[in-house]
C-alpha cells in the first residue's frame, strides 16, 4: 500500500538518528538501522534477541552506493549485481574500515544488497546512509511478510513501521560470497545456483554451496561462525512442530498421518500443508500449497503465521520437488524450519 511522503520522512529520520525503523523489501519485512553506527546496529541485535555472531545485511538503494562499502568489489559482485539488482540477491564481499564489527558480527566482509521494492528504495535514498536490516521479527521465527506479523512478533520494540503490504517474494534473498575465487552460495532463495552461474561462468568462476552453521543446544556461539546471514540450520521456525513429508513412492505417506496423530493429536491441532498430495483423515485440517515455485514461496511464510495463530501444534508439510533448483530456496526453508 502506498506510504506518504511525510511517512517516508519521519522514518528516514529516525534511521539517522539512531532508531529502529522495520519497512517492506520483496522478500520479507526488515528491521533497519544506520549501517555505520554501532550503538543504531547493537538496538537489532537487542530488538530480535538476535546472538552478535550473526551477521546482518546492508541495504542501499543502487550500485553506486554499495561499492563504497567495499574496500575491494569483486569482478563476480559487479557482474551479479548487474544481473540481479535492484532484487533478492545478498553479495558478500571484503567490507570498508567505516562499517563497524557489530555489523558484519566482527567478519571481514559484508552482506550488501539492493531492495526491489518502491517503499524500501524511497527510504534508502531519503535516509541517504547504508541501513542494516535483517529480518523483523525474534530471531529463529518465522520472517515477517506483512507489517502485521512486524507488530506481532516486535511490538514497541521498534520505532516506525512503515506498511507497504504484503512482500512479493515471500522468502529471504540468496546470499552469495564474492571474497573468495570461486562463488560460495551462503543461503539459496528465489535466484537459483543456475542463474548465478550463468553470470560469473563467463568469468571463470564456478558456484559452490556452503552447509548450514548448526546452533548449540546452549547459549554459546556455534563452532563455525557463519560466513554470512541467514546460515543458522534452525530458522524461519514456527511454533508447531514441523514434520516433512515425501510424496509416493519415497514415503507411505498414510503411516506418515498416522504416526502425526499419534504424536500430536492429544497436544492440539494437526494440519496438513499438501502441494500435490490428496491424503486426509478426520481431524486433520489440510491446507492446499500452489504447485509452482514462486507463489509456493510467497504463501509459505503466511501459512506458518496462520498455522500459529490458530494453535496449530504439529504441521505435516509436503516437501517440494527435489530435482528442480527453481524449489531450492523453498526446501531450504522447510529444512530448517523442521529442526
């Protein structure tokens, strides 16, 4: 929905004075602050009880902006960035002396990207510094994609929230390391493995993927610390237990139902979130899933938020294909919103 220029205005301002501003990009709702305060960046840690060795990413509003915060910007950063932005693509890459630690959790490079959204792209140009946002909302939940779910999960934790209505994408940007020789792929999202390589093939340059950071039971830090956001195997989690489940022929997926029931049943709710699947019994609320990529990854987030809101305790989610990399982004997702 449309946001009013004195809207616009007042949030710019508050991001410049050091405040916690949470506004729509075409992934999910970020929690925004000046990139190049450290007291501004530690209030996002605070706000999402997000742990300090977890990097954030910086937004700008175009290319020009981002090469500054780069003290050397890769031939494979220029190429992508020329591909992919304004869009859902996060670059790694050898960060300035002038962003501090806190930002990139004390890493050598930062994640910079550049929004695809009207509302996002007018308040980086009106702010007119680098805004640090990650997702907004408690870290390891569920991402925000509506400035409803902000409200729910933040609350006066944050200073402006700017509305611009439900985000296009639906799940968070792929995030690639440009530091190195070859491009590791942090965290997949809607751009696939096979579209960056596409790009910096011509370089010479071969994709790679990175696994997972696992989180300690405990409070500590991980062994590894991650090489970018978004790398923890546990996020994106709702409240319910999360069960996967392989359609025919990988899985009966019969005994998969009622081996949920045993477990769930007596605890509360049990739904079913079924993309080609056509497999019920009684008590089993089934919520149907689009069978394409892209708007499967524009509902999901909706349908974990809803699933909580209505006290769902065990959610059976059917999982997507696994020899399309258009799903690559999607099944990272329910990976990890399953642990």
């Amino acid at each position: 929905m449309p946001v009013s220029e004195s809207a616009l205005a007042q949030a710019a301002q508050r991001l410049r004075e050091g405040g916690l501003v949470a506004f729509p990009t075409e992934t999910v709702y970020g929690l925004g602050a000046h990139a190049l305060d450290p007291e501004a960046v530690a209030r996002i840690y605070t706000a999402k009880g997000r742990p300090a060795w977890n990097p954030v990413i910086v937004h700008v509003p175009d290319l020009a902006h981002a090469r500054p915060l780069s003290r050397a910007w890769p031939a494979t950063a220029e190429a992508l960035a020329g591909a992919f932005w304004p869009g859902p693509l996060t670059l790694v890459v050898p960060k300035a002396p002038m962003i501090p630690d806190v930002t990139t959790a004390g890493r050598d490079a930062v994640g910079i990207r550049v929004p695809a959204h009207p509302v996002a792209l007018a308040l980086l140009r009106e702010a007119a510094i680098p805004v640090a946002a990650p997702s907004a909302n408690r870290f390891t939940q569920v991402s925000p994609t509506t400035a409803d779910d902000v409200a729910r999960s933040l609350g006066d934790r944050v200073d402006c929230l700017l509305d611009g209505g439900p985000c296009e994408v639906g799940i968070e940007s792929t995030v690639v390391d440009c530091t190195g020789p070859d491009v590791v792929l942090l965290r997949p999202g809607m751009i696939s493995a096979a579209e960056i390589a596409q790009v910096v093939s011509p370089l010479g340059v071969t994709v790679r993927t990175a696994a997972p950071v696992s989180l300690p039971h405990d409070a500590g830090a991980p062994v590894e610390a991650p090489r970018g956001p978004g790398m923890v195997d546990r996020h994106y989690a709702p409240t319910a237990e999360v069960w996967l489940v392989a359609p025919p022929p990988s899985h009966d997926v019969q005994e998969a139902l009622e081996a949920a029931f045993a477990a769930g049943v007596d605890r509360g709710p049990v739904r079913a979130l079924w993309r080609t699947l056509d497999c019920s019994r009684p008590g089993l609320d089934v919520q149907r899933m689009p069978t394409d990529p892209a708007p499967y990854a524009r509902a999901l987030y909706r349908a974990l938020h809803d699933a909580d809101a209505a006290g769902v305790t065990l959610l059976l989610i059917e999982l997507p294909p696994t020899d399309d990399s258009a799903w690559d982004g999607v099944r990272d997702r329910l990976t990890r919103a399953s642990r």
